[in-house]
C-alpha cells in the first residue's frame, strides 16, 4: 500500500509533507506563475476549485495507489514547491516523477533535492525500479534539475504538450542512470 513516509522525507533544508485544506491559499498564489502552466498540467488561470480539486484527487490516487504527491516546504514550513511520484506502473516497474517549483524559491537546488529525495524513497521502497521525467525540449530548467538529481536523458516521448507548450519534443530521463 502506498503511504506518506514516516519520518517525513527531508534532507535537512527542505521537507516534504502531505497537502491540506490549509494549503489552498499558498497554492492559488504560487500557481499563478506562468511558468508553472507552461511546463506542466497545472491549469490557467489557477483558483480556489482548482487547488481544492488537486488535493481532493491526490486522496483518490494516493488510496488507488497510482501516484503520491508532496509539498516541499523550508525550515519555517513555508511553501516552496510541489512533488510527486505518479502515473505509477507497478506490471512495468516503472513511474513518473513531476514537480514545480514556485518562483520566488527557484534558483537554490529546490528541485534538485526535492527529486532526489522522492527518487530515493521510491527506488528503496519499490515503487518502481525505474523512475522517469519527461521534460519538454524548451524546459532547460527543468533538464537541468533531472541531471542534477542523478537522471540520464534516455529518450524521446510523444506526449501532448501541456496547454502553454510551445510544440515540441518531450525528453524522458532516467533513473537509476
Ligand atoms: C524547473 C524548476 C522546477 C527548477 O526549480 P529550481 O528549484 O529552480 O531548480 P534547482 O535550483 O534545483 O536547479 C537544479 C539545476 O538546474 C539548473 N537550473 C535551474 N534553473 C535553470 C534555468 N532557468 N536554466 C538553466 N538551468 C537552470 C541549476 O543551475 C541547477 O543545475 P546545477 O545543479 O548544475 O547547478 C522551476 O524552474 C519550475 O518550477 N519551472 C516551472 C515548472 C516546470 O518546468 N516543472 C517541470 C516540468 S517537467
């Protein structure tokens, strides 16, 4: 069965812990970013129902055992970013990893560790054997941040863009690389 580690996952600067009601109004205002919409399935513009909807859907997945998704929040809790493992597929051994990243926290390995961390935990706890991050050819952040957590480029994926995507190429990263 899939559950939320306890201890939480944490590396010392950052931790990641599980959604609540309380989150919905850090959520509305970090999901603002277009960035954010750009790159991947979060909506445009991004509102009360839509956060309360992401986290009643987390519920379902996580009891469904599809996917497992974190915030990642500092030392004082505040909210920094998102995380997840998803789209779990346990006949192949393979799963997703996703994540953002709100603006104001980007820039100090945020996403890197937050992607080490949940690898970790999901490669030790056989989740998958193989985990994987389909990046847009256009997102250099977000290639840089899997190469960063220990990822290799390993191929291409037909994939719809996400909604602000310019057409393109989907990159899949690998790991363990
Ligand atoms: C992609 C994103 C998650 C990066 O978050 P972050 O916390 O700023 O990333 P990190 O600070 O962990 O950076 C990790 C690596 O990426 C590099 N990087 C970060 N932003 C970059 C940028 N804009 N261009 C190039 N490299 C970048 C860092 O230099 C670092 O590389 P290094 O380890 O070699 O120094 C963030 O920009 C974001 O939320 N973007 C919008 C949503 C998105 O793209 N999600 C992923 C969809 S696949």
């Amino acid at each position: 069965m899939l559950r939320f580690p306890d201890p939480p996952l944490s590396d010392g600067t950052i931790t990641l812990r599980a959604k609540t009601r309380d989150d919905v109004e850090a959520l509305v205002a970090a999901c603002q970013d277009p960035e954010i919409s750009r790159w991947t399935r979060v909506p445009s513009p991004y509102t009360r129902d839509d956060a309360e909807g992401w986290i009643a859907a987390s519920e379902l997945e996580l009891a469904a055992g599809s996917a497992i998704g974190w915030l990642v929040v500092d030392a004082d809790g505040a909210l920094l970013g998102s995380v997840g493992v998803q789209n779990i597929r346990p006949e192949e051994g393979v799963a997703e990893i996703g994540y953002w990243v709100a603006a104001a926290a980007r820039g100090r390995g945020v996403a890197a560790r937050a992607v080490r961390l949940v690898t970790g935990w999901a490669l030790r706890e056989g989740v998958a054997r193989t985990l994987e991050i389909t990046v847009h050819e256009d997102n250099p952040a977000s290639q840089a941040v899997a190469r960063a957590a220990g990822f290799a480029l390993t191929g291409e994926r037909d994939e719809a863009p996400a909604a602000g995507s310019p057409p393109g190429r989907h990159l899949v990263f690998s790991a363990p690389a």
